[in-house]
C-alpha cells in the first residue's frame, strides 16, 4: 500500500468512525479525543497531539470544517482546506483517526467516540470544555495539556502581515 493511502485510510466519516471504534473497544484500547482548527500545523500543534496520544492507546483529533473555522476565527480562515488540514494531521504517525465536523463545538463528535481520556490545551478549565459531562460520566478523564509558549497559528499570520 502506498504512503498516501495509508494516511487517507486514517481521515474517517461518522460512520466509517462508528465501525473502526468497535473494533478498538473490543481490543480494549484506551481511547483519547483532542480537536481543533490546526490551520497551519506547527510546533505547538505537534507537541499537544504528541503529549495527548501519551494518554492512551489510540488518539482521534476531530478537525473544524472550512465553514466551522471561519465561522470561529472570521471570514479569512481558514488559510489550507479541510482536506489538507485533515490529511496533515492523519500522517502524525502517533494519530490514529481524523474526524471533520461542522458543529459550532465537537459535542456530536464526542458523544459518538465516548473517550476514555478528553485533552484540550491549558487555556480551558476542564470542567467547561465540551464533553466533560460526557467522560467524566462514564469514569473517563478530562485532561488538559500546557502549550508551548510563542506558537500558535495566529501569531504566525500576525508576524507575516506585520513584515509586509
């Protein structure tokens, strides 16, 4: 198989998501949810996702659609198609499934997968990111990450219109 395949094979719909967490539940897999925008992948994005697979067995990343984005970050995001977002993500060799979703927060998303583990970054409480009632009844855990300091998709568009 080639490379490229194996990274589609990674990036799921609901309902090819619903088949594929059977198969992981059975196997009794620690499952762990992150989501984001993830416009432009840089460091901080890597080691967030790096440090949310470390708390388990298989990481699902929901990924905002290109409507869902600019819905969230203003009409000018996002800056790559969700395609190329969801595919960059996919071949994280530690990222086991990419979700899109179109939801205004990852809810939907969340009650389908039924973490074991939630991972959002140190800026949320857990107790107000979306899914909490959802892990936390279920004996799952909500966990959140500190992020690397300078990085974010933001300032890199920042720092580029200030140098033109």
């Amino acid at each position: 198989m080639k490379k490229l395949d194996v990274i589609q094979k990674r990036v799921f719909t609901f309902e090819s998501l619903e088949a594929i967490l059977a198969v992981w539940r059975f196997q009794n897999k620690k499952i762990v949810f992150t989501n984001g925008c993830f416009d432009l992948l840089h460091l901080g994005h890597l080691d967030y996702l790096s440090k949310a697979a470390d708390l388990g067995d298989i990481l699902i990343v929901g990924v905002n659609t290109d409507a869902s984005v600019s819905r969230i970050k203003g009409p000018m995001r996002p800056l790559n198609d969700e395609k190329g977002r969801a595919m960059l993500i996919a071949s994280l060799h530690f990222v086991s499934a990419v979700v899109l979703f179109d939801e205004p927060t990852p809810f939907n998303l969340i009650s389908l997968v039924q973490p074991d583990v939630l991972v959002k970054g140190k800026d949320y409480k857990a107790e107000d990111i979306v899914g909490y009632d959802i892990v936390t009844a279920k004996g799952g855990s909500v966990e959140t990450i500190e992020l690397v300091e300078g990085y974010s998709t933001s300032a890199i568009i920042d720092k580029i219109l200030k140098s033109t």
